[in-house]
C-alpha cells in the first residue's frame, strides 16, 4: 500500500471520513438496493445520497441489508443533502427531519447544502439551520456541496461555522485549482462528483493511458487514485460490484509527480460536464 494516502480523513471537527465514497445517483428501486448493498458488503463506508436524488429510501434499505451480512450501521458515514426548495431556515429542519426518515436512520454523519442557489439567497439560512440540527444531534458533521469561495465566506462569517467538507464537480478537465487551495486555506476537506469525468472521462488521453500501462491497472484506478492523492475524495458511482471493487482498489501503486501534474494538464476552462457554475446554476 503507497504510504502516502491515509485511508481516513481527519475534518475540521475532528470526526473521519473515508478516503473514498460511494456515489449512490441515479441508483434507485430494487436494482439500486442490490447495487448500493454491494458497494457496502464489498468495503465502501461513505454512502453519499440526496433528497434529489429520490433514493434516501434505497440507501436505509441498503444499510439494513448489509446490517445483517454483518456490516454495522456505526461503521458507515452517510451524507444526504438539502434541496434548493427547503433553503428558508423551518424548511431546511424539516428536510432534514425528512432525509432521516426515509432513511431510516437516527441521524446523518455529514448534511450537506446541494447548492448555493444565489438567486434565492436563503443558503445562510440553510446553513444556520444545518448547524443547529448539529447542536440536536440529528447531524454529525456539517457541510455543503457547489460552493464558490464567496459562498463559503458568507456562512462562515454569518456563523464562525466552517463546513467540513465542500462536495464539487472535480475530475482531470475540470481539476478546480484555485478551489481546492481556497479549502485547503480554511480546512475543509474537497469531495468529487463525477470524479472520473463521466462521458468526458479521459481514459484514452495519454498520461492516463501511460499511467495505467506503466502501473498495471486501468485507466479509471488512475483517474481515481490521481483525485485521493490531491487529496479529495472521490465518489464514483457504479452498480456492477467487480466496477465497485476496482474502484476501491487504489491503494497499492503510487503516480509519481511528473504523473499527477501530466493529468492535472488535461484540464480546460471549459471542462465542465454542463452548464453547472453554481453562481448561474440552481437546483430546486
């Protein structure tokens, strides 16, 4: 195992977090429930899900299943988000309420924020509620997902409360230089979506491919392993349980320097997958 990469992360509250999660969307009915069990019973222990993403239910269920093949529910980090449309303070609680109903759970290890929705301008709100539900013991940790910097300014000035962790659009076109030393500046701990560029993903781009054939693994193991060793956490998403095994399996080789920066090149100002600049993007 390269020794450079903890397979826990230490947050700014002192709690952990899992080196790599487990992205649970689009995952949903029955075949979800068997996807998202495998993904638990085969070693993921950070389950990421979201009011929107209509499969908090799949994920309890999950849970519960793989309870009884003898993983226990304490040893899993589970995050949920609240939606653009519960953004005023009551609602935000609620949604919360909510989350860990359909869940099935007593509380949620990480809530997250989804996103800004800056026309809206009720993410403060949204935040003083997530911390409050904190102090009830109905969240663990706080933090929040699509941030800009000067969106984490303003909840860190309206509370002195800095999230742990900020869940954003992150893979080799979009590598987000200047967010990630804004988190690293305050602490906080970046998360990646869509960690392996979806469609875009540049498996067949040449640091990737040389990569993969100079370490014997492939091209989605170097996307990967490339996002722990900057440091974030990636959550790849995928219902075929040798897909989930590969995706953990980062652990034993290590991308020089020359490597990393190679495929940290590919990105580009346009490498978003859509249109999703969370000062223009809302999700309700």
């Amino acid at each position: 195992m390269a020794s450079d990469i903890a397979l826990m992360h230490e947050l700014n509250d002192g709690t952990t977090i899992p080196a790599i999660g487990f992205g649970t969307y689009p995952l949903k009915g029955e075949e979800g429930i068997a996807a998202i069990t495998s993904a638990i019973t085969g070693g993921y222990r950070l389950i990421d899900t979201a009011v929107n993403y209509e499969n908090e239910f799949e994920v309890g269920e999950a849970i519960r299943r793989a309870a009884a093949e003898g993983v226990s529910r304490d040893a899993l980090v589970v995050q949920s988000k609240i939606p653009g449309r519960d953004h005023a303070y009551e609602k935000a609680v609620t949604s919360v309420e909510s989350s860990l109903e359909r869940l099935g759970l007593e509380r949620l290890d990480v809530g997250l924020i989804h996103w800004p929705n800056p026309s809206v301008g009720r993410f403060t709100e949204a935040w003083r509620a997530l911390v409050d539900c904190r102090e009830r013991g109905l969240v663990r940790s706080v933090g929040v997902s699509n941030f800009t910097p000067a969106h984490l300014a303003r909840i860190i000035e309206d509370t002195g409360v800095v999230p742990v962790v900020n869940q954003v659009e992150l893979h080799p076109l979009f590598p987000q230089q200047e967010l990630r030393a804004e988190h690293e500046r305050l602490g906080i701990r970046t998360e990646s979506w869509s960690p392996l560029g979806k469609r875009e993903a540049p498996f067949d781009s040449d640091p990737v491919a040389a990569a993969a054939s100079a370490h014997g693994v492939e091209p989605a193991q170097v996307i990967l392993r490339w996002q722990v060793q900057l440091g974030a956490i990636p959550l790849p998403k995928s219902g075929t349980p040798s897909r989930q095994q590969a995706n953990l399996d980062l652990f034993g080789f290590e991308l020089s320097d020359d490597e990393m920066s190679a495929i940290t090149a590919l990105g580009r100002p346009d490498g978003r997958l859509f249109d999703g600049d969370p000062d223009t993007h809302e999700e309700m």
